[in-house]
C-alpha cells in the first residue's frame, strides 16, 4: 500500500499547495494522511489520548489509553522532559503610516535590549523605521488607560527573512499581555467570535505543558513540546509513586520544526538552529539510571535532540581520558569549562555553545543543529515518548531512526486506518524494547 502526499493535507505558512510543491522531502517519508486525523482540538482531558505501544525493529505491540502509561513503565525509569514554555508569541499589528495589517511572531531575544528576531508576514515593504502598532488579540489582557496601544519599530530586515523588533519594554511582556498562542499553521480556526474566544483561552493552558518553566531571559518556544502535553500534574505524582523519576532539559522550539528540510539542510545533515540548556543534574539522572539498569525515556524529540546532542559529544571519553572532543577549546587550565565555537553548521560539529563541569557532570548550554535521520543510530535513550508527525518532516526522520527505517511505515498506516489523531494536539505512541504491562 503506497502513500502519497496530496495537495490538501496540510498548509506551510507560504505555501497553497502543500508539501509536495517544496520539491525536497525525501520519498521514503512521504504517506497520505486524510485531513480529518490532524487534530484541531486537544483531547477532552489530558491523559485522555491514544497511546500506541511500538517496540523498535519489531511493530505494535498494543494500544492504551494515556492515563495507562504507568502500566508499561517501572521503578528505576527515568523521563527527561523539555520545560520550555510556550510565549503567546503571535501579534497582530498595524503600520502607523498606512494602517496596513502586519502579524508578527516573535522567535527569540537578540544580542539588544528590548529586541527579538521575529518573522512577519507580510514583510515585503517592511524597513528600519516602520512602526507597527500592536492590536488587541482575543484574548488582551491589558489596555492601555487612553487606549492608543503599544507599538514595536522595525531596526532590521535580515538576509534570511526575519527581521529585529524594538520594543518601549521587552517584546515579551508585550506579547504576554497581548499576544495569542502561536498554533501550528495546520490548525485553522476562525479567532472571532465568542467560540473562537473560548478556544482561544483553552488554548492558554492546553497548548503548553503542566511542567513549563519561564526563563529570566524570557525566552520560550513557538510550539509546544507535544509529547509532554499530555500529562497531568496527577499522572507526574503517580509515576512518581510508582519510582519513575523525572529530569528537565530546555530546548526552546523554533518555526523550522513546521518545515520539512531543505535540500541544503539534507545536504549537509545539519538543521535549523535551537537553543538549549541540559543542566548537570539531568546528565547525572541519565548516568544514574542507566548504571542502575534503569531505562532512559525522552519526552519528545526534542529532549532526545538534546540528549544525543550532549552524547555525540563524548565529554565522558574527556572526563575520564582527558581527549579532547571534536571542535572544543579548553576555557581555561582546569579543564572544567569548554568552549564549542563553530555555530554547528559544518560537520562533524552539531553543537555551539559552552560545556561547564558541576559536581562531576556537565552542563550544556548552547544550541544544536543535529539532524538525526536513518541511518543514524539514536544511542542516548532507550525509549521516546512521541506524538504522530508530519509527512517528511526532520521529526519522522528521527523517530524512524529510533524505531527502524523498516518500521516506521506500518505503524504509521496502523495510525492511519484506525483513526489515531496526528499533530500537536493528537494521541501519541511510546517506542521501547520489551514492552509488557505491570
């Protein structure tokens, strides 16, 4: 049974026709997907979805409901989960000189006080000066006491399409009281009226997770780390009972995650940018649980992102044998700091930013471009927790890694043929060796 990418199954923000008019998705990743599986709506209740048993190289293995997870887990597991938070990054905005209608989405903070690289659209007549006057979204939880509303001037308009975003205070805090929730561009709903109010304010706690921490940089993603929204704060305190531990990294998600990879992109095995931090004591959790047999389980590909990032780095062959990794510079003479400077573009690196021993472990922080597809092999976890992904897209690519290029298509079609809800806001499945209920 062959699967094909049709013109409707989903929209790329500048695209009306799909994924098939980029031109430069792999074939061995492209299946049809029926527009009515992607979810629009999360699931009544968190814990609620469809949880897909999957072991690696072998197929199904069962089917449960979210809330069974702790069924298949035990004492001793560990889950390393991504505590991004998600900004109501999207703003609707106005140019002060012709009132033309701009939407901004703020990406990141830049290197200046008060300004973030952002995306707009349309930008084309976009320059340095242009101010854009923020408009109230559904959900604007300030007003202004004389009404005339905050505004961001445009410093710059990059060679790669963003552009840099100037705020009175910090593009954050006006975002926080103005924006909305930045949902994938495969969502589509009217924002108006007093339905789209209503799941525009579910939105504000279901499209981000029980465990998400803001940072002081203010800094977050532009898309949920899905795997991870479909616990509760009940399910963490079961699993806890249970001795399943859990440990956080922060990888903040960037608008690349909604594109299949470009050809330079599968040219040179290196993605879009994201930054990250793995705190030391996550990497000791990892070291702990598998020197105790326990199994490492990412929440999400981007926790496992992160992971394997800090595993191809070999900073226990340094630790132990003091061989420098590829691409470090020593910091100093202790040899407790390291210095990644490449921006991860060319191979072998993957990783720019700095590593720092606390206590016996390291702690990254930085941004990775690691691209993980078939053949590659996923060393840094046992298990992923995931939800089900778009047609040629760098997140089938890594799951398919971890299950087995050969098995990744029948599960999916299983997906497929009974109804399984894909995206952000749809059912999820667990890729581990052995699994058997308790």
């Amino acid at each position: 049974m062959k699967y094909e990418i049709r013109p409707d199954f989903c929209h790329h923000e500048g695209s009306s026709n799909g994924i098939r008019e980029l031109g430069n998705i792999s074939e061995q990743f492209d299946f049809h997907l029926p527009s009515d599986l992607i979810a629009q709506d999360p699931a009544k209740r968190r814990g609620d979805s469809r949880l897909l048993l999957v072991e690696p190289r072998q197929g199904i293995s069962g089917e449960l409901v979210f809330r069974d997870l702790p069924s298949v887990l035990r004492s001793g597991d560990l889950l390393v989960m991504n505590q991004s938070r998600v900004l109501p990054a999207r703003l609707f905005t106005r140019r002060a000189d012709t009132g033309g209608k701009v939407e901004i989405l703020l990406i990141r903070p830049a290197e200046t006080e008060r300004t973030w690289i952002a995306m707009a659209r349309p930008t084309r007549r976009l320059k340095p000066g242009t101010r854009l006057e923020i408009l109230p979204g559904p959900l604007s939880r300030t007003v202004t006491p004389d009404d005339s509303p905050p505004s961001l001037e445009v410093v710059e308009k990059r060679d790669d399409g963003m552009i840099l975003v100037h705020g009175p205070v910090d593009p954050a805090d006006l975002a926080e009281a103005w924006g909305s929730m930045p949902l994938p561009p495969y969502i589509r709903r009217e924002d108006s009226g007093p339905e789209g109010i209503r799941r525009a304010g579910r939105d504000l706690e279901r499209y981000q997770t029980v465990f998400a921490k803001s940072e002081k940089s203010k800094a977050g993603s532009v898309a949920a780390p899905t795997a991870g929204l479909h616990f509760s704060a009940s399910s963490l305190v079961e699993l806890a009972e249970l001795g399943v531990r859990t440990a956080h990294l922060t990888l903040h998600i960037g608008p690349g995650t909604f594109q299949p990879p470009s050809p330079a992109q599968l040219q040179s095995g290196r993605l879009h940018r994201e930054d990250f931090h793995l705190p030391a004591e996550t990497l000791s959790a990892v070291a702990e649980t598998r020197a105790s047999g326990g199994r490492v389980i990412a929440v999400g590909t981007t926790s496992l992102r992160v992971l394997e990032t800090a595993s191809r780095l070999d900073l226990d062959g340094y630790t132990i044998n003091g061989a420098l990794p590829a691409g470090a510079e020593p910091v100093d003479c202790t040899g407790e700091e390291l210095n990644f400077p490449g921006d991860g573009r060319e191979a072998p690196f993957s990783f720019c930013g700095r590593a720092v021993r606390r206590n016996g472990a390291w702690e990254l922080t930085g941004h990775t471009r690691l691209f993980i597809r078939p053949p590659d092999r996923v060393t840094a976890v046992d298990g992923l927790l995931t939800n089900f992904h778009l047609p040629g897209s760098s997140l089938l690519m890594l799951v398919a890694s971890l299950m087995g290029p050969e098995t990744w298509l029948p599960v999916y079609r299983y997906a497929v043929e009974n109804r399984l809800r894909f995206y952000s806001y749809g059912d999820c499945m667990l890729i581990l060796p052995g699994l058997e209920r308790s």
